[in-house]
C-alpha cells in the first residue's frame, strides 16, 4: 500500500525538496482575483491572459477529469555560483536566478518519475505540470508550500521565495495538508525595494510596471522605468533580493544542468543573432520560450547598454538607432543619449 509518507520519501529520493498534497477543488479565489485584476488592467496586453479561460486555469479537473488530489512541490534554485560575467570590451546583460537553468523542466522531470512510481505501485492516472497550464501559487498555498509575500510570490519557509513549483494532478484520494498560518506581517520592504513600483499594494502587481513582465514584453519602456532597468537582461528579483525571508537560505551547488544558461549573456553577441541563432544557442530554457519574441531580448540589450560605462557599446547602439524597427531604434537612441560614459 502506498501511503502519504511513502510518497513524500520517493520524492525525497529522487531530488525533490519539499511535497505536500492539496485537494483538487477549483481555486475560486484565484480566479475571481485575476478577473479582477485584467479588468483593471493591470497586465501587459500583449500577456497571454486574455486568451486564457480563466475557469480552466483555476480548475484542476480542466486536465484530469476525475482529478481528486495534487501533489505539490518545490524545489529550490539558490546556487553559489558567482554571478555576472562582464569584462571591458565585452558587457553582459543580466539573467534573473530563476533561469540560469530550466529548474521547471527539471522539477518536472523528477515528478514524472514520482508518478510513475505512482501508477506502477497504484494504477494511479494522473498528470504532471511546472509552470505549466494551472494556477500553481493558489495550489502551493493551499497545501502549505508556501505562503504568499507581499510581492505576490509563494514563500517557503525553508527555502524562501527561491522556489520553483511543480504537481501531480491524480485521481487517488489523499489525505491533504494544512495551509501554512503565516504571513509578512507588518514588511513593506519587497514594496519599498521595487525598482519602479509595481508592487501598488499588498499582493497586487502592476505587471505594466514590473521589470520582470516587461523583459518578456515587446514595445517601447516608458522613460521614468528606462531609467531603472539598470544590466537586466530577461526578469528581475530585486524584491526577492531584499526579502528578509531569503536572507538565511543556504545555496546549494547546482543540481541540474538542463537549459543551462547562466547569470548572463554577452550583449554584442545578442544584438548580433537572428531569432533562430538564438533559440539555437539557448535551448530548453525560459528565455527562449515560444511566447517570447527575440525583438524583446535585443531591445533589453540595447537598455542594458545604457547602463554600462563601456564605450564599445556606442558603436552597437549608433547603428541600431539607424535601424528600421521603429522600437529598437527608439530604444537604441535614448540609450545613446543616457550611456553612462
């Protein structure tokens, strides 16, 4: 008989950092907040959500008809690694944590052999997401994961908000676990910390603001957060940086080098590539996912040039200001008109 307990240790075998299980009703809530949140619009329009059924995303029976229970997980991406790896003549832009490797794609993997073991040892059906089609953080809250920060990402109590999130939908009963009874009492510092802003209250996010929606976006960034984007290339983690919450959690050495890119990327070299190169020379990581246009990476490495003092950049940049896309044109000349030599 496969119990609760022997799950929990066959994902600690296979690498899995924390599990826990959580019913699979339809998040309501959820739904109800993000409806809330389009029609103020508070997303880029050019975000996904529009065509998305909410209903759907919010419901885990939408991928498994008879879905009756969620194993959830984490797993941790803390590296030690040193990060930037800039020299004179050769600026980097910079790669948000999250994605210095494909640790959904890896956490996914490792939960495919947990329901596989599943199935074998049950006749379990079931099916396994990571940054996938469902609404993951509602589902990590549910079942005590984590516990959402005023930033609006889940916090794990171990391991922080350095957590990627993955589950099991199956339509095997198990008993579920309590959502956490924490929270960020008084902290606004996630809040005070945003580069431009974005965090406009508690657990609420203007993603038109956020450095890290607007890294996928493709169009003109507007002067005053321009000015903020500072050497990032693809996300931004400034309010995970400063989260009191982060501050103890131990780096491990990497686990995983699936979709391995690093801490960043050299800017000439992207601002030279075309859209298959690129996808080519990056695989199997975020930053080449589908939804993201190439055009949007160059734009970011024409801001992040603004901020490096190295004058090998004015070149790069007097060309692209000469260039027919109307965006990396404009990009390229506030960029030459605020480089920081």
């Amino acid at each position: 008989m496969v119990t609760i307990d022997t799950i929990k240790s066959y994902g600690r075998t296979l690498g899995i950092d924390e599990i826990r299980i959580a019913q699979a009703e339809p998040f309501t809530d959820a739904c109800t907040k993000i409806a809330e949140e389009i029609k103020a619009k508070l997303y880029l329009g050019t975000e996904h959500w529009h065509r998305r059924d909410l209903t759907r995303f919010c419901d885990p029976h939408s991928k498994l008809a008879h879905a009756r229970s969620i194993i959830a997980a984490c797993q941790c991406y803390l590296t030690d690694e040193v990060p930037d790896r800039s020299t004179p003549g050769n600026p980097h832009g910079l790669i948000a944590r999250y994605t210095w490797r494909n640790h959904y794609r890896d956490l996914r993997q490792r939960l495919n052999k947990l329901a596989q073991f599943l199935n074998r040892e049950t006749g379990a059906q079931y099916r396994v997401f990571s940054n996938g089609p469902l609404a993951e953080k509602p589902i990590a809250q549910r079942c005590g994961i984590g516990y959402y920060g005023k930033h609006c990402i889940i916090i794990n109590p171990t391991y922080g908000s350095w957590v990627v999130l993955g589950e099991i939908v199956t339509d095997i009963e198990l008993e579920p676990d309590p959502p956490l009874s924490l929270d960020c009492g008084d902290c606004t510092i996630c809040m005070e910390a945003c580069p431009t802003k974005a965090l406009i209250a508690p657990y609420v996010i203007d993603r038109r603001k956020c450095i890290q929606a607007l890294t996928n976006w493709f169009g003109i960034i507007p002067e005053e957060i321009a000015r903020v984007w500072g050497k990032r290339l693809y996300g931004c983690t400034t309010c995970q940086d400063v989260c009191p919450q982060n501050a103890e959690v131990k780096p491990y050495k990497p686990r995983t080098d699936v979709g391995y890119v690093g801490s960043s990327l050299p800017l000439f070299e992207i601002l030279t590539m075309d859209d298959r190169d690129y996808r080519a020379r990056y695989p199997n990581n975020q930053v080449t996912a589908h939804w993201i246009r190439f055009k949007a990476i160059q734009r970011n490495a024409l801001l992040c040039l603004a901020g490096t003092s190295d004058k090998a950049g004015i070149p790069v940049l007097e060309e692209f200001a000469k260039c027919n896309d109307r965006v990396l044109a404009q990009t390229a000349q506030w960029s030459l008109e605020n480089h920081s030599t």
